[in-house]
C-alpha cells in the first residue's frame, strides 16, 4: 500500500468456493481422485494421520480406508467462509459406526465427528489444508452405548 491507497479485502472467488465443495463432495461421492483435479501435487496436508503419505495420494489412501470402515461416509459443511485463497470450513463428517474404529467397537449408531479446517488455495487448487478432527464424540457415543 502506500501513497493513500486501501487494500480492499477480496471475495473467494466461484472457482475456490467449487473446490472446495469438491473437496468434501469426494467423500459422499466415494471418488478421492477428485483430490487429483483440485489439489496442487505438492498439496500439504497438516497433521498428517499415521503412517499417511504426504500430498494427495496420502488423504486419498486413508479415504480408501474409511469408505471401507465407514460405507455410508460423507461429509457435510455446515459454513464456508474467507477471503481470496484463504478458506475456512465448519463441517461434519457423518456415518454409521458399523465397524472398530480407533479400536472403538462398532456401536451400530449415527455418528457426527465435528470438522474446523482451514485451506490455502492459489489459481483456484489447494495448497495446504490444517485440520481437526472431534473423534473424541465417537469414543463418548461409544461409552453410552456400553451404559445402555
């Protein structure tokens, strides 16, 4: 800035907000390769789970593995909201416990495990998501199914 100019805050554009519908959409969809069309290869995925691989091979790997332990799987946003390549995500990944999961026997109910992510976007793709994860609600629902 300088010479009396304001920096004007800009919107998320059509084509960040697409990607990141995207993004959550491969879930219900059952399809990670989506992760190829919308993330950067180099794409930072932070905190990595374990013994995930980096980039979007890694996430893709590990949705494998839910679809397999979670076939009814699928993510819902609650909120998006950012600025030009800066994106907030408020969501909740939704399913029925029907197989061990973190050894947590199935419990056989509806479960919402609460999302709060954060990506980086350049030229419309993903750069770097940060995000967490509440599996502390299935370890609860888990323990009121042994109660009932």
């Amino acid at each position: 800035m300088g010479n009396g100019e304001i920096e004007h805050v800009k919107a998320l554009t059509e084509t960040e907000i697409d990607t990141i519908k995207k993004f959550y959409g491969a879930f219900k969809m059952k399809n990670p390769e989506i992760l190829d069309e919308i993330c950067m290869p180099d794409w930072k995925d932070i905190p990595l789970a374990p013994g995930q691989k980096e980039g979007p091979k890694g996430l893709q790997e590990i949705m494998k593995h839910l679809f397999g332990l979670c076939p009814d799987i699928e993510v819902v946003i609650h909120e998006i909201f950012g600025t030009r390549e800066r994106v907030a995500v408020r969501a909740s990944m939704e399913f029925t416990h029907v197989n061990e999961i973190m050894g947590i026997p199935p419990t056989h109910q509806k479960v919402s495990v609460a999302l709060h992510e954060f990506h980086y976007l350049k030229d419309g793709k993903l750069t770097h998501t940060w995000h967490l994860e509440d599996w502390f609600g299935l370890l609860m629902k888990s323990k009121s199914a042994e109660i009932i």
